[in-house]
C-alpha cells in the first residue's frame, strides 16, 4: 500500500519513478516503519521497514548475480531454520551463564537438557564439569546442530539430537534449561508444569514465564547482566491461569 502511494506521488510530482528508484523506496520505508509504529510493532521491526525497501534498491544497483542471493537465502534457512514459526533466534549462552548452571546442579547424578541446545558449547561445558551427569540437547536446525554434534564429539555424557523439542518428554529430567524467548514462554509452562517430575527445576535464561513468580531469581555478573529465572512447574498448570489465553504456537 505505501508503496502504491509512493508511486502515486512520483507521479503526482512528475518524477521519473524509474531514474531515481530510491526516493520511492524511501518513501516507502519511512511509511512502513510509521504505520509499524502506529500498531505497535516491537521495536525492532521499525528499522527493518525503514530499511528494507532502500536497500533492495542500493543492492540491485551492485549487479550482484541471483545465485548469491540464493546462497544467503539457503545459508540463513540452515542456521536458523523456521524461526518465522519457533519465533526464537540464535543466540548462545554465554562462559558465566555455564558456570553458573554448572553450580545449579545438585551433588548427586541428574539428567539435563538443553531445549534448543543451539551449537552445544553450553553441553560441552557442562558435560565436562560433570561426567557423572547426562546432558540432552535437542536442536532444529540443521547448521548448529551439526556443530553442536562436532563439538561434544567424544563426550559420553551427551546426547545431541536433531528435532523438535515440543515433542520431547520431559518427565525424566531433573533440570531443563531454556534460551528462547518471550514467546514461547506461556506454551512452555503448560509442558513443563504438566511433564516435570516434582522437585524437577525449570530454568530460563533471559525470558520469565508471564504471571508466574518464579521461586528465584539469579543475576549474572556478566556484561549483559543475564538473568536466570527458576521454576518448579510440576503440577502448577492451573496457576497460569486458562490454557486458551496461552494458545500453541
Ligand atoms: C536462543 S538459542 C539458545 C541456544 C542454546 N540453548 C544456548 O543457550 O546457547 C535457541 C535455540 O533453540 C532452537 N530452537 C527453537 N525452537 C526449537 C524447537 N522447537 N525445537 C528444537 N530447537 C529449537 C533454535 O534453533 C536455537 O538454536
């Protein structure tokens, strides 16, 4: 629509809408990251609008072959995978975070997982700190799942598995750990609250689970200060309130 409306207007003002691409292109960002801001939109969507359109055009204007395009398309697809849907992106816990869930586990032998284990350098270091503990990592996309396979190679303690981790049990884990982000947070209190054995702890970096207190809260000393939020969710669906507030995504 904002760009119909820039094309309306080059031709209101009798410019050559095909000599100087970029000033409709321009028109048409500013209009998309405007009404982007008018609905709402998180923030960061504004300078993908603004963007977008003019740097189509600045792009074209290299002469780049098509193959390229594919290629990123494809290289991107491979990292991220179907993130338009999970609504998580990479991004991997960072060397304190590690060290700080390596002292969140108990004493005695217990089983982690990782949902979402990205390129499995938080398993390795853990499966490292305790080679009596079993590590599970479940990932999606094909890129970093080969890389987390590689990089706990010859760890007898870990298990990284390429799928869905919706699908995974989580009854038998003592600790499960997620990086996700706000999103699925509502969808994975109804998993955990109604799979996790009692005492078993949910812990979630960066992303509170809404409207639940968390039973502690932990925070890094590290540059982005992360948080940690912990959770004992067997058998506490109902706090969440109706499960149709929170529906699949
Ligand atoms: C923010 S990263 C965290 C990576 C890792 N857990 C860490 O802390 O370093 C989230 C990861 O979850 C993966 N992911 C998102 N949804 C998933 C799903 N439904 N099943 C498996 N992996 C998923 C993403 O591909 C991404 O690698």
């Amino acid at each position: 629509m904002v760009l119909m409306l820039a094309f309306v207007l080059a031709q209101l003002t009798q410019l050559d809408f095909w000599q100087f691409p970029l000033i409709p292109a321009l028109i048409q960002g500013i209009g998309a990251a405007l009404i982007a801001y008018w609905q709402r939109a998180p923030r960061w969507w504004l300078p993908i609008h603004l963007g977008f359109a003019p740097l189509a055009v600045i792009v074209q204007g290299f002469d780049i072959a098509p193959g390229w395009f594919l290629a990123a398309f494809v290289l991107s697809l491979l990292i991220f995978w179907r993130t338009d849907r999970s609504r998580v992106p990479l991004y991997l816990s960072n060397r304190d975070t590690a060290i700080a869930l390596a002292a969140l586990l108990p004493a005695t032998p217990v089983r982690f997982i990782d949902l979402g284990c990205g390129d499995g350098r938080l398993l390795r270091h853990l499966a490292k700190a305790r080679p009596d503990c079993r590590f599970v990592g479940i990932e999606h996309a094909p890129l970093p799942w080969l890389l987390a396979r590689w990089r706990t190679r010859g760890l007898a303690n870990v298990a990284v598995r390429r799928g869905d981790f919706w699908q995974e049990p989580l009854g038998e884990y003592a600790l499960v750990y997620a990086f996700l982000s706000p999103v699925p947070m509502p969808r994975l209190w109804r998993k955990a609250s109604s799979e996790m054995a009692a005492g078993a702890t949910l812990i979630s970096n960066s992303f509170a689970v809404p409207e639940i207190v968390p039973d502690t809260e932990i925070e890094l000393k590290d540059r982005r200060v992360t948080r940690l939020y912990l959770y004992h969710p067997a058998g506490q669906a109902d706090l969440a309130g109706d499960s149709a507030a929170f529906p699949a995504i």
